[in-house]
C-alpha cells in the first residue's frame, strides 16, 4: 500500500528542531512491507505549541506518535494515562492514541534489552555499569533493574544525577544494589567487577571525535560494551573494545526495538524487525538522512 487514502491512519514524530530522526524510515517501510494503510510524518513542533499539537493528535484522530528531544518530560501533562515504565522514567517516546485517550509510553528501556538479546545476551546475573545518567542512562538503568541484573554502577560526570537516578530506582525496586561512582573516579576496581559496559554518554559521537568514556587499559575480554551511540555505528569505545577482544555491540538495535516496540502498540502487529532494521541500515550508509536534515531545517 503506498497511496494515502481517506481511511489511511496517521502516525509521525514531534520534537523540535527534529534534524536527526530515522524513525519515518523504519515505520513507512514496515508499513508498507505488511501492506497496512498507514503512513508516518515528521511534525515539527516547537515547545510553546506543544499543548496544541497533542490536542491535534485526539482532534485529528492521529493513531500514534513518538516524542524526541526537547519534548520527552514536558508532554507528560497533556497526556490521559501513563504506562509503568514513562511513569517512573518520568519521560514519553510514544503515545499511543487509544479511542480519544491518549496513553504515554516509554519503550527505550525495552529496546535495550531486546537489542541485547538479538546478540543473545541477557543482564541476568550480570554486573552492569552504566556511564552517563541522562535519559537514556535512565531507561537503560530501569531496564536493567528491572531484568534481574547482579548490581548496577551508575557513573556521572556529575555524581548527584548518578544519586537521583539510584534514589528513583530503589523508590521501585530494592532487588539489587545500584552503587554511583564520578566519571573522574579511579574506575579499575568497577572495571574488574563489571561485565556489561553501557555508554550512555555522547563521549564517541561523531562530533566529540575518537574519545572513550573509560580508560582503555581497562577493558578486556570479559566484558561486553555496549554503546548506545549510531552515529558513528562503529565509535572509539567499540572499535578498541573490539580490539581488545570485548564483545562490542553498538547502538543501532536499540534504536531499532524502541522503534518495533511502538509499532506494534500502534497496529497490534508484531513488527517486521528485519524490514525495519534493513530501511534503518540502507538510511545511514546512503547518507539519506542528512538529506532529510537539510530538508527539515530549511
Ligand atoms: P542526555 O539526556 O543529554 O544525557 C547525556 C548524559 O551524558 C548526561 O549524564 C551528561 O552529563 C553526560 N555527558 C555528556 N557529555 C559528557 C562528557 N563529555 N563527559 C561525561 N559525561 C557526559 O542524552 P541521552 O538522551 O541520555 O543520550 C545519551 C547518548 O545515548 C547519546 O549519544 C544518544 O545518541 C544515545 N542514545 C541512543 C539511543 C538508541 O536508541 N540507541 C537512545 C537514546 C539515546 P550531564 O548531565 O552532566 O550533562
């Protein structure tokens, strides 16, 4: 199905400026590999017309949408209900427009998981040291808790975020011991302990250049890295990680599950995860995406 009918469902994304999204290009392939009559737009919204746009997805009837930057927390109030994971994260990458109600979802934390698990990796039982305490540090740190890790080291340039996000975890759950550490800590003793390295830091990016965010003569082959950033797809942490014989993973997965998780609250399908993870792959190496950029901050 590719024409725009008048029973075609709308789904998109708001946030503002909205310069870097790859979301339009998994869900319009994945809708159009099941033949459903839905399609996927970019709407940018700027903050003071936030309450307005969300009073647009129940006024347009707009199936589903995703949240970015800089709108993940303050949509909050305009929402009807919130899911277990937005409401304890306290931020919404999905709503999901249910009859007129619309539901917040967060489906960052399950996109981890499931992007670990596509490498057949589970955090059961693991030591796991997360590097960063922003919004993905959040959802990945709740994620963790939430799947049975052994303990949780959060570690921050700036340590009372590390503190707040282990208060906010041990207000849910008391099932494992979330220690905090300042990134300008001597980390060998974590390092040694630690199994699962998450980046959650833009340390790597293409714009901070070859940087790590934890020594090199600390990593090994017992650990595995994961680093949440996709752009590079292959950062200094998983390049000499892989080097040193650490199993690396990058953060292409997670952007694909948190992207199959909301599909399939919006149609109720199970997502083609290949389609999607194949039109996310094709997007970056053919430097579409910085087309689109262009095109969306005209
Ligand atoms: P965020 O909310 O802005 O948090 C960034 C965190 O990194 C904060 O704790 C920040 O510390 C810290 N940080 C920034 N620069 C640093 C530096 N030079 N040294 C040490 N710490 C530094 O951002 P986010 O949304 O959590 O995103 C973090 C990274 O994850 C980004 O690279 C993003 O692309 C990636 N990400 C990937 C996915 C995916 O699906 N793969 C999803 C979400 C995010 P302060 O609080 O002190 O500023």
């Amino acid at each position: 199905m590719t024409e725009i009918s008048g029973t075609t469902s709308i789904t998109g994304i708001i946030g503002y400026p909205l310069t870097y999204t790859l979301s339009p290009y998994m869900h319009n392939a994945a809708f159009k590999e099941l033949d459903l009559d839905y399609k996927y737009l970019p709407f940018v919204v700027e903050e003071r017309q936030l309450g307005a746009a969300i009073g647009g997805i129940k006024a347009l009837g707009i199936s589903g949408i995703n949240v970015t930057m800089p709108h993940k927390e303050n949509v909050i109030p305009f929402l009807d209900e919130l899911s277990s994971e937005a409401r304890r994260m306290g931020a919404v990458n999905t709503i999901e427009n249910d009859s007129g109600r619309l539901i917040g979802h967060n489906t960052d934390g399950i996109g981890f998981l499931k992007s670990l698990e596509d490498q057949l990796y589970s955090v059961v039982d693991r030591n796991v040291v997360v590097i960063g305490a922003g919004g993905a540090a959040k959802a990945v740190a709740f994620a963790v808790a939430d799947a049975g890790a052994e303990s949780l080291t959060i570690v921050a340039r700036n340590k009372s975020k590390a503190d707040a996000l282990k208060d906010k975890i041990y207000a849910y759950s008391h099932n494992l011991s979330v220690k905090t550490l300042s990134i300008t800590d001597d980390l060998a003793d974590i390092m040694l302990v630690g199994e699962l390295i998450v980046n959650a830091t833009p340390i790597g990016m293409k714009e901070s250049g070859y940087l790590l965010p934890v020594p090199l003569d600390l990593i090994n082959e017992r650990h595995i890295i994961f680093d949440l950033i996709y752009t590079p797809l292959e950062t200094a942490f998983v390049k000499e990680a892989s080097k040193r014989k650490a199993k690396a993973i990058n953060g292409l997965g997670m952007l694909l599950h948190q992207a199959t998780a909301a599909f399939e609250i919006w149609t109720g399908i199970s997502a083609p995860v290949e389609t999607m993870r194949k039109a996310l792959l094709d997007v970056l190496e053919s430097g579409d995406q910085s087309r689109y950029a262009k095109q969306k901050s005209r």
